[in-house]
C-alpha cells in the first residue's frame, strides 16, 4: 500500500497541487501599483490577523472533533482561511498586498519547501539496517545524535535522517509516544542552535551580517537545555520501559551488524547544504519577478535543491525506499498546510516589523531586557514563523541601540568597535544570544513552531503511533521544556 501511494503521487503532482493551492489565495485580477499608502504594518487592524488564529485553531481542534473531514480535506481548509485573508486583504490594500503576498510566496514559502522537499526526499533514500532494540540508552543515544547532526545537517535534515530508524527501534514497545515527542525537541529544533545552516533564523542572522561560527557561543546554553532534556528523558523512558506489556526482542540469532544502505546520498545532503551555504556567502544580481527582487543565488540554489532530489530518486531503488516506508504524505501535510499559514501570516509579521507604529505596539515596546528578548521571541516563534520572528527582533535591538550592519558584523567577526560605542555592541551581543535561542529552542513548544515537527508526527502516526493533539504537544512542551527554559533564563540571561 505504501508502494502504491509513492508510485502514484510523484513530486511533480503534489507540486502542482501546492502550485494550486497558492493560485486560490491570489485572485485573477489586475491590480495598480497604487496600495494603501504607507506602511502596511501601520494601517493595519489587529483584528487582521483573525483568520491566522482560525487557521491555528483548525489544525488544533479539527483532528479531534471532525477527525474524517480534516485529513480528508485539510488541504481545502487552509485554503480557504487563506482566501478569507486575501481577498479583503487585496481590495482593502490593492497593489501594495499583491506584493506583500506574492514576497511571502516567492521569498519565504517557495524557498522553504524546496529546502525540506529535498531534504525529506533525499533522506528517504538512507536506510539504517541492523539490530537495533530501543531500550532507554539506545534511545538517548539516538537522541543525542541527532541532536548533534541537527546544526551540520540542519533540524530537518537530521529528523528526516533518524526519524524511521528511531520508529523501528521502538516498534516493540508498547509506550512510544514519549520518544517521538523528545525526539521533536531535540533533533528537530534544540539541536539546530550552533550553527546557520541548523535552522532558518540563524541563517537569516548570518546573511544580516552575524559571522558562521558566531553561533557556537550558544554552546553552553543548549548543551545545557540538551542535558537536562536527556537526563528527564532517559528516566521517564526507563519508567515507561517497565509498564511496557512486551518484551525487548531477543538478542539472539544471526548477527545483524548496523549498516547503511543508499549511502550515496549523503553526497546529495552535502549539495544541498553547500547549496544553501552558497546563498548566504554571494551577493549576485537581481531579477524581478511579480514586483518581488529575487537575488540569482536564491534561484541557483532552489534550482539546485531540486537537482538534488531529482538525482536522489533516480539513483536510489525503490526497493530501499519501501523498505524505509517512504510515502510523499507528510510532506503534502507540510505544503498544503504552510501554504495557508504562510498566507494568513503576512498581517502579523507586518504589524511587528511595524514596531511602535503597528497595532503590536505594545509587544514590541516593552521588550527591552534579554529575558524578555528570550520569551518574546520564542513565544511568538512557536506560532509564527521563526525566521521573520527572529528578523523582527533582531532589528528591533539594532534599533534601541542605535547600531548598523556593519557595526555588529564587525565587531562579532574581529572584535572591532566602532567610537563610543562599546557598551552598546556588548548589550547587542547579549540580546542576541537572547533572540537565537529563543527561535531555535522554543520552535519545539507546539507542532507548527518548526516545521520538521509536522514531518515527524506524521510519519509516527504513519507508522501507527498515536501521536497528542495540538493541545495536547503543547501539554508536554509546558511541562517538560518551560521549567527548562525557565532554568537557562535563571543561568544566562539575568
């Protein structure tokens, strides 16, 4: 059955559904270059970003009670809360929306599930073969290397890469759904904090000037929110192991040393991150395309993910594949489902990048000390996008504290301070640290913070494990990560 649904959805169909999906939220309709004047983020209501919170309380509330009309039709459901933000949006604000939405498109959304389509098709590819029994150090040890892959390879990347082997350790055990939950909030966000290439922000912090290797100072931080994690999850895992009704298979028979099987596309995962490393490190020309400059590094390196994906389907057996339960599933869920997101979004992030002149005047503003950078940040990057989350506040500090690019790329890559304005380049420093981790670390609080989270569940309910609701992950989030979160607060950002 699995088989049959990869042979029968190819990229180029879900692609062309995406592609639909897309067209339904920009009407066919000629519009003036002529908006609403101004600053969008200053003209517009707060009341706005209403169909951003139906379309948050749909993916909430729908699995639980409609479960059959959403995932049969929860593609046509982000499209219409998209629609319903559209269309005012566009008569509202003409010319000046057309181009707000059609930058999301082209800058954030297209870009975005080229990155994880490649990723996810790619790592489809890897097979982890051998015996391996998920007992409590197995699976921390899993845990633990994912988490370390997760900043080299990305948090998508690294998921995608032992999400399936992590499954089949645990196939045996009867409570399971822990595992899949720690394993959302490490390999798929809290690993992802020491370097650009881990996840979204950070990489946005390197193009606005911050060095590569800036982000391992992090390294404290997360290496301690990553062994308190550990330690809760390997005794929890230990408890749970003895309420288990099965026994761990036997470790006799035939020695089933661990392998891995479609190895060669690593060397796929490793164009892709030169890929995007490329992107970062080149300033070529522009072209514009629906009124929207897009940088011709951005377009080779979206043309070359595909490549890569393409090259991995055509070289790796189907038979691998099958044997990895590859199916194009949780990928669509991610394409349909982030369309409308992405779409319903552009209000909140205008009003924020609006700052004191936005209707969230009043979030901005009293943002002031590091731990508030910290939660702020973090909070608002569990529901919106983290990326523009992170963007947001890190010229928010830049702001406050009359600071240029140029200025804090130099001084993060050499130490050069500018005249008079040591004090103020320390305090940026100290505000960004504080920005970082909580993009990156608090993505794992619900499961569209990062969008690898949706990529797990899906795949783990694939493979039929029962997986909490929306309220439910939260449920967790707040009783393992904040104490946490409230512990590095305590340590690093007094």
């Amino acid at each position: 059955m699995i088989l049959n649904r990869y042979e029968r959805a190819t990229p180029l169909r879900w692609l062309t559904r995406a592609a639909a999906l897309l067209a339904l939220s920009i009407p066919a309709v000629a519009f003036s270059a002529e908006g609403g004047g101004g600053s969008l983020g200053a003209d517009l209501p707060l009341w706005s970003v209403l169909p951003f919170v139906g379309i948050l309380l749909s993916i909430a509330i729908m699995p639980l009670v409609a479960p059959h009309i959403w995932h049969s039709h929860f593609g046509k459901i982000a499209g219409a809360w998209a629609i319903l933000l559209a269309v005012p949006f566009l008569v509202a604000y003409k010319g000046a929306a057309m181009l707000e939405i059609n930058h999301i498109i082209l800058i954030d959304y297209i870009p975005f599930i080229i990155v994880l389509w490649g990723l996810f098709t790619i790592s489809g590819g890897i097979v982890l073969k051998g015996r391996l029994v998920g007992t409590p150090i197995v699976n921390t040890a899993l845990l633990l290397v994912g988490t370390v892959l997760a900043s080299w390879v990305g948090t998508t990347g690294a998921a995608m890469l032992l999400i399936r082997p992590i499954i089949r350790a645990n196939a045996w055990r009867t409570h399971k759904q822990h595992v899949i939950i720690f394993f959302i909030f490490l390999v798929a966000n809290i690993g992802g904090a020491l370097t650009p290439l881990g996840d979204p922000p950070l990489f946005l912090g390197f193009i606005h000037g911050v060095p590569f290797f800036w982000t391992l100072g992090l390294f404290f931080p997360m290496i301690t929110v990553v062994a308190l994690l550990l330690v809760v999850f390997y005794l929890l895992d230990g408890y749970l192991l003895k309420k288990d009704t099965e026994s761990p298979p036997h470790m006799g028979g035939p020695n089933e040393p661990l392998s891995i099987a479609g190895a060669h596309n690593f060397i796929f995962i490793a164009g892709i991150l030169l890929l995007v490393l490329f992107s970062g490190s080149v300033e070529m020309s522009e072209i514009t395309i629906l009124g929207v400059h897009v940088a011709w590094q951005d377009i080779i390196r979206n043309f070359g993910i595909v490549l890569m994906g393409w090259l991995s389907l055509k070289t790796t057996s189907r038979e691998l594949r099958h044997a990895n339960g590859f199916n194009w599933d949780p990928i669509l869920e991610v394409a349909y489902l982030f369309a409308g997101i992405f779409i319903t979004i552009i209000p909140a992030l205008a009003m924020l990048k609006a700052g004191s002149n936005g209707a969230m005047a009043f979030i901005v503003n009293n943002v002031n000390e590091p731990w508030q950078y910290f939660w702020v940040t973090g909070i608002l990057s569990s529901f919106l996008d983290n990326a523009p989350t992170y963007l947001t506040f890190f010229n928010t500090a830049l702001g406050k504290l009359h600071l240029s690019e140029a200025e804090i790329s130099a001084f993060l890559a050499s130490g050069q301070v500018a005249a008079g304005k040591q004090a103020s380049l320390d305090s940026f420093e100290t505000l960004l640290k504080a920005i970082s981790m909580g993009a990156v670390f608090m993505g794992a609080n619900t499961y569209i913070g990062n969008a690898p989270n949706f990529m797990v569940r899906a795949i783990a309910e694939e493979n039929h494990i029962p997986m909490p609701s929306f309220f439910g992950f939260m449920l967790w989030s707040v009783v393992i990560l904040m104490p946490v979160f409230f512990v590095i607060t305590f340590i690093f950002l007094r």
